[in-house]
C-alpha cells in the first residue's frame, strides 16, 4: 500500500519544538492482509457500517486503504488511485482549482447544450462524465509527494462552489471534517454530526456546498437551513445557498423553476409550461421534460420548524446560538423526526455552531454536544441525540495561518512561509493566539468570550460568563488557565493504593498507574504516611492536625442506565507546623468502580495512608457503616454544628453530616466561597495550587439547588469543612439575671457617705 498523508503525523517538523496534536490517528491491523486484498480484489467493501471490523467505509469503489480515527469514528477511506500529480517537484504539489474549459463555461444551461453539434458534444462527454465521477467518488492528488484522499462532496466545494472570497482555499481541517461528513452519511445508525467549531471556520459556506451538491442529484427531496434566527437562515439562503447554485457547470444544474435568485425556495423542477395562442392553433406539442422536483428552503427558528416534514438533509447552523425562548434540544428532538420513516433513518443533519454562554443557548448545545459521542451508544448503536460529534481545535482552521499545502502553521517558523493566500506567515498561530489571551487577562469575560470564538480545547468552547456562577469564576477560569500553562500534567501523579502483601487493616502502598482512580498532588513523608493510632481496639488518625478528607459517597453498585453519579472524595491540608503545604488540595478521586465496596475500600485506604479522618453525609450510610465494621469508627468526623448530647443515635454510632438542612447547604457553599477567594486564581501576584482540573470545572458550574450532579464540589466543600469544622461549633447561650442581693450602695462623695436610695 502506498503512502499518503494520513501516514505521516501532522506535527511533522513542529514536533521538534515541542508541539505535539493529530486529528485522527491511524488504525492497524484491523483486518487480515490477505482478506483485504482478496476483498479489494474482487470489489467487495459495501459503502456504510462494517459490523464485522466495526468501521465505515466511505469507499464507493468495492476497495479500501488505510482505516483511520477521527474522534474515536473508525473510518474505511477508499483504496489509493492514480493520484493527479500537477508537478514532479514535491514543492509546487498542492491542491489548486482546475480551470473551467472557456468552451464550456459559455454554456448556461442543457437547453443550449442541446443546441450544439454532435462533434463538439462528444468532444467534452468524457470531461463531463470524469467530474461525475469525482462528485460520486472522490478525488486523489500529490500534496508535496503524498497521495492524499478528499471526498465528492469535498471535491464539489472545492472546484465548483463559489464562497464570498470566490474560491474556497483547500485546508487540512476541512479535509478532515469532510471524511468524517462522508462517515455520517454512510453510517446507517447516525443522523448526522454536531460540529464544535471556531468562528470564521468556512462550515456555513461548507454545508451550503453541500445542501446544493446533493438537492441537484436527489429526485423528489426537500433540503432545509435552520439558524439561531430567521433572518440569519434567510441570509444563508440567499448568500451562500443560491450563488453556489447559479455558478454551477450547466452539467450539473438541473432544471430550476422560478426566478434565478430566489428569496424562500430554491426548486430544481419542470416549470409550467405556459400556453400561447400559437402553440393551440397550431396543435404544438409541447416538450416533455424531467425534472427533479427537489427544493431547498429555510425556516423561522422554532421548537417546531419543520415539523411533520421529510427532510434529506437539515443544514443547522449556529445550533450553539439559539436563546430563549427556542431551544435547540426541544428543536432537535422534532426535526429529527423529518429525518427518519420509521427505525429507517433517511435524511441527515450537518449541524454546526460555536457556543454562547451557557445560560444564552450554550448549555443546551452542550448538552447535545456531549450527548453525540460515538463512544456511548445505546442497544441499538446510536448515540443519545443520535448525532456524532466533532471538535476541531482552532489552530487547524484559523485564517491566515495555512500553508501553500493547507497545513497549519503552529509554530512560528524560523523562515517566513508563504501562506494559502500568497501573504508570508511570520508568527505562528499558537503564538498569535497566546498573545490574544494574555491581552485579555484582565478581563475575564472577554476572554471567556475570546474562548469560546477560538476554542484549543472543547473546555474553552463551553467557557461561561462570570457573572452567571455561584462562585467567583474568575478566579477559578484564572486557575484553570494558569495549571494548562504550568503543564499541570506533571504536578499530578495517577495511582492506586492497595495494602502491603494484600493483608488488609495493615500498611497502605501507593503504586503509580496512569489508569489510576486517584489524582495526586502531594505525597506525605515516610514518617506520617499510615499514622493510625490504636486505642482501645478503634481505630483513630494521627494526622488530624495535618488535614482532613470530604466525600460524597453511593449505596448502590449498579443503577438501571449504567451511569449513576460517581463516588468523590477529596484531601485538603490545614495550616500546621509539619512540612506540608498549607490549604492545599492534595488529592482528588472521581470514579464509580463496578462495585461500591470496591469504593469503599479505596476510601479507606486513602484515609489510612494519609492519617487523616472524613466527614462524609450521611444521607448514603454504607460507606460511615463500612467503616464501623472494620473498626475505624475514630476516623468519621461527627457533624460540626452540635454536640455530642444533640446528636442523633445513627450519627453518635457512625457520624457524617445531614445534607437535608438548608443551613448544611448554605454553610458548605459558603466555605467553598470562601476557599475559592483566599487560595484559588491569582492571590497577591502568585497563582493557587489547586492543581485538579475536574474540581474547578465542577466548582465553575456548581448549582446548589441541584447538587446531586456535582459530586466533587460536594466533596470538596466537605473536606473545607471538616478542616474548618471549629468555625461551626454551636455556640452556648447565656442569659445574665439581676439578682438583689441587699447590700446597701453609698455615694462618697463629699464630707459624709450618703446611702443611695
């Protein structure tokens, strides 16, 4: 098999400095060689999902070539042939538009094909027939030596689709996006992809391409545009949608009812023959024509657009836009019904969008964002939404910072580059963007919105305003940022604890494993680790003083979907007088084992290994049970807020702390309020260390009238408290009384004492 780009990782030479991402990643030894080759052969891969080899192939040839991964989508690209080579030096091989021949671009429609000679006609049939073929299967050319693969649908935006720069540049990404497209469409049990972009990434231009590449091959279809308004839709239409349409080769356009230009409806149908007074007097037989009868629309934006419709393909554009009262998950659970007859899915979706902020349209688009992840199916092999996600960083589609070759320029180059455009790249766009994000530093929501227009990562395309978290997300969104700078990847180890030898209640081990449930920031030293203090057969820790732990624990080991919320617990250290770091997260554990014992058991060991004792609610008693029985009873930290005389018999025999009470709540907030304030983000021009990504996400969006679905804010709030727990000591009330004890008072002042009366 012959090389092509997707052999190579696309750092290639930026590798060396220190920059190191790929978008997909090649899959080996999927199928045996000599099947492969019997199979390609004999032409038998069928388009579509592959159960046996679990991928899709996207080959329309009978033969496939490398299978490759584009966020965790398994994909059959189609066997290597006969590339186009525009150049014998690798240096002037790139993608480039193929001239229009002028003898056919003067042809407008079929009509006046039709008019031409024999002798010409059979000049261009196999011009005519050749970009046929490109649409249906795809195309191959030498990029700076590789063979490299671009879908139909790709070749179609490329060579024939006018954008509002004239002609689209060729770039890595879209490449990419495009075969991940073709997946979509091939793959039976999807309805389409959800597209996580950056702004000015090309995707309105890209899916307008495609409504109009396939309305003018569907018969007896209808192709939709829906947008975060109305207006927005009809835009689309009018200035993506109808200019691809009317630059098209007349060989590709169908016949069109209605005017050149339309303002609601493109149709590509036999239009009404009018009757003049001629043709009936002279009994003129009227010319019978086919036409497709397929139209391209758009719609207002609703919950209900398109309702009771039959759709082929929806171009749903800023998806991550829409505000109240629409709301695209209502929107999507209607509009997917136009997809399907039946369990038959039979149109599909391109949707695409940047995100707002959460609570203007963003949560929701995340909500379906993370519900189209092809690695959570259900019984029948689709995601929840029924979509495949896609993310594509914004340093593979930034404008300005392609190469000649549609490579992006990460690093600056020591050299000037000449660009897709012709203009020198000096900077490269990593720096670029580094440089936009510390001019925005001291205005967070700025470049939260910076973010989510220009997202690295999907965690900055859900960036949320400030304004809208319980906690100071300032400080948190500073802590974030500053760990992704700082590589937090090395203050973290990943592990396991397990007991010497296996024999349990003895010492407790910490091994390292890069699959481990626990994230560690701080290891204490030979002489504190396992200090437990025996007294009286219990169990008590002999670290108290140095920390403490809060955890959010479960009862149940299975739950009906599979999922259920995850055990959390969390290390915190105090203010001591040993060498540890003070108020420091130490250790952050978010995991739901398949067994709640197995749970249970990290619990302990971790508590044992530090010395240090819990506070846990109480409301799931197992683990505060669990505990009991294994004699460390000692290591339960009673609620705080009373005493022991108040206590109830259940927390007197296991301790923890109620989560009913409405005063719990507010004081475990407040305490997180409080922590955030004084040690997270930037405090007196030096950065906290609380180095444990998970835990600030959860914090950022923590709502405390739904806490159920943030297990490490409870657990983290917990361990604050436990270490705090003097602060929430119930105070004595005292009540004073005047008691008249008949001691008589005298005024001295003067010559005599005078009795006060």
């Amino acid at each position: 098999m012959s090389k092509s780009f997707l052999d190579l990782p696309f750092e290639l030479e930026e590798n060396k400095h220190g920059y190191n991402q790929t978008l997909y990643k090649n899959i080996l030894d999927v199928v045996n060689p000599k099947i492969l080759k019997k199979q390609n052969r004999l032409k038998k891969w069928e388009y579509g999902y592959n159960s046996d080899y679990d991928f899709i192939v996207i080959s329309k040839t009978g033969q496939i070539g490398q299978i490759i991964e584009i966020q965790n989508l398994r994909i059959a690209l189609p066997a290597t042939n006969e590339p186009f080579k525009r150049s014998k030096e690798k240096a002037e091989q790139y993608w480039k538009r193929q001239d229009y021949p002028k003898e056919l671009s003067r042809i407008k429609s079929r009509f006046d094909w039709e008019e031409y000679p024999a002798e010409f006609k059979e000049k261009w049939y196999d011009y005519i027939d050749e970009e046929f073929k490109r649409r249906d299967e795809g195309y191959w050319f030498y990029s700076k030596g590789l063979p490299t693969y671009i879908t139909g649908t790709h070749y179609m935006y490329l060579q024939w689709s006018k954008i509002d720069v004239g002609a689209p540049d060729y770039r890595e990404a879209n490449r990419l996006f495009y075969i991940f497209w073709e997946a979509c469409k091939a793959d039976n049990r999807c309805y389409g992809m959800c597209y996580l972009k950056n702004r000015r990434s090309g995707f309105s231009f890209m899916s307008s391409a495609e409504l109009v590449n396939q309305a003018t091959i569907s018969s007896d279809a209808r192709f939709g545009i829906l947008s975060k308004s109305g207006s927005d839709a009809k835009k689309m239409f009018t200035d993506k949608v109808v200019p691809i349409s009317v630059n098209y080769p007349f060989f590709f356009k169908p016949i069109q009812d209605g005017m050149d230009r339309p303002k609601t409806e493109l149709a590509y149908r036999v239009p009404a023959s009018k009757l003049t007074r001629r043709k009936l007097e002279s009994n003129e037989q009227l010319e019978e024509l086919d036409g497709l009868d397929t139209t391209i629309d758009w719609k207002n934006t609703g919950d209900n657009s398109y309702d009771g419709e039959k759709l082929k393909i929806l171009a749903h554009d800023e998806s991550g836009k829409w505000e109240r009262p629409d709301n695209i998950l209502n929107n999507w659970r209607v509009t997917k019904t136009t997809l399907r007859l039946g369990r038959k899915i039979v149109g599909k979706c391109m949707m695409g969008s940047t995100s707002n902020a959460l609570d203007k349209g963003g949560n929701n688009f995340k909500k379906l964002y993370n519900n189209s992840d092809v690695r959570e199916r259900n019984k029948n092999g689709q995601t929840s939404s029924g979509l495949y996600s896609l993310f594509i960083p914004m340093e593979w589609n930034y404008e300005g910072y392609m190469d000649t070759y549609g490579l992006p320029v990460f690093i600056t180059p020591k050299d000037k580059v000449k660009g897709a455009d012709g203009i020198p790249i000096t900077i490269g766009v990593i720096e670029h963007w580094e440089n936009e994000v510390e001019g925005l530093k001291e205005d967070q929501d700025s470049l939260n919105e910076f973010y989510r227009q220009f997202p690295r990562t999907e965690k900055h395309a859900f960036r949320d305003e400030t304004k809208s978290s319980l906690f100071n997300l300032t400080k948190i969104y500073e802590q974030i940022d500053y760990n992704e700078d700082v590589d937090n990847d090395k203050k973290i180890v990943r592990g396991n604890f397990q007991w010497e030898n296996g024999i349990k209640d003895t010492k407790v081990l910490l091994t390292p494993n890069k699959n481990g449930r626990f994230n560690i920031s701080w290891i204490p030293n030979t002489q504190l680790q396992n200090n437990v203090i025996l007294k009286n057969g219990n169990k008590y820790p002999g670290s108290e003083h140095i920390g403490a732990f809060g955890c959010d624990s479960y009862d149940i080991s299975g739950t009906v979907d599979g999922r259920g919320s995850k055990g959390s617990l969390h290390g915190l250290t105090k203010f001591s007088m040993e060498q540890v770091p003070a108020h420091h997260f130490f250790l952050e554990y978010i995991s739901r084992p398949q067994t709640a014992e197995i749970f249970f058991e990290d619990v302990l060991m971790a508590l044992v290994f530090y010395g240090m004792p819990l506070l846990c609610e109480n409301n799931k008693p197992r683990l505060l049970y669990y505990l009991k029985r294994r004699g460390y009873r000692g290591f339960s930290i009673n609620r705080p807020d009373k005493i022991w005389n108040k206590l109830s018999v259940t927390e007197k025999e296991i301790g923890g702390i109620p989560n009913s009470s409405e005063d719990i709540k507010q004081s475990h907030a407040a305490a997180i309020e409080a922590y955030i304030e004084n040690y997270v983000g930037r405090v007196d021009e030096e950065y906290g260390d609380v180095y444990h990504q998970k835990t600030l996400e959860d914090w950022s969006q923590f709502d405390i009238n739904n806490r159920t679905k943030h297990d490490a804010s409870i657990s983290s709030g917990l361990a604050i408290m436990a270490c705090n727990k003097n602060k929430y000591r119930p105070v004595s009330v005292r009540s004073t009384k005047n008691i008249n004890l008949g001691i008589k008072q005298f005024d001295n002042n003067g010559s005599f004492s005078q009795i006060i009366k």
